[in-house]
C-alpha cells in the first residue's frame, strides 16, 4: 500500500476515487439497501468479544453505505478493560462497538436508529 493509502484506511481523508473504486466494492443505491436491511435477520447472541453476531441472508454491512469492509480503532483504554469502535472504511459510520462488552455490530441496533453506541 502507498503512504496515501494507509493513511486513508487508518485515518480517513480523501484519495483518489480511481483507487477508491479498486479498493472498495460498487456501492448499493439506496433502494438495495433499504431491501438489504429489511431482509437482515441478527443471529444468535454472542458472548464474548472475539465473536461475532452472524446475519443473515447478507453478512454484515454498513447500515448507511452498504461497504462489507470496517476497520477497528484498536483498544483505546488498558488491559483488562477493552473499549474499541470499528468504523465503516467507506463512509467511516461506526459500525461496531466495543466496551467491555461482546462486539455490538449496528445491524444489531435497529431501534436505536443503527447506532451501536449508546
Ligand atoms: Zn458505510
């Protein structure tokens, strides 16, 4: 990855789309994912924060793009306390939640306008 690049993916930022396009799948329009959301089913509980929730019958997206890809911030307190947010790598919604906690992805988060925060 070019210097360019790596800050994109770990900070956010602009480059260009060309890359953009070859790193990122097509994004869905809006009525896709309307029917994509509508039709997620949230799997079974997990326990702890190495797992992940499955859904069905799309895998876990990006409530608000649709981008399959997120990236995590890394444990922002100290060891044993864990508290981590994952961010959407297209569109940088937070799409995962960590606090000490099981990961919370914000497909799970339907009542709470699909903020996993809270
Ligand atoms: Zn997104």
């Amino acid at each position: 990855m070019t210097k360019k690049l790596n800050e994109w993916y770990y900070d956010g930022g602009r480059i260009p789309r060309k890359i953009k396009k070859k790193v990122l799948d097509r994004k869905p329009t809006r009525k896709v994912l309307r029917k994509m959301l509508s039709e997620t089913v949230v799997g079974e509980p997990i326990k702890t924060m190495f797992e992940r929730v499955t859904f069905s019958p799309h895998g876990d997206f990006c409530p608000k793009c649709g981008e399959t890809s997120y990236i995590g911030s890394g444990n922002k307190t100290d060891y044993p306390e864990h508290w981590e947010s994952f961010r959407c790598l297209r569109c940088r919604t937070i799409v995962g939640y960590i606090d000490n906690s099981p990961f919370i992805h914000a497909l799970e988060c339907k009542d709470n306008d699909y903020n996993p925060v809270f």
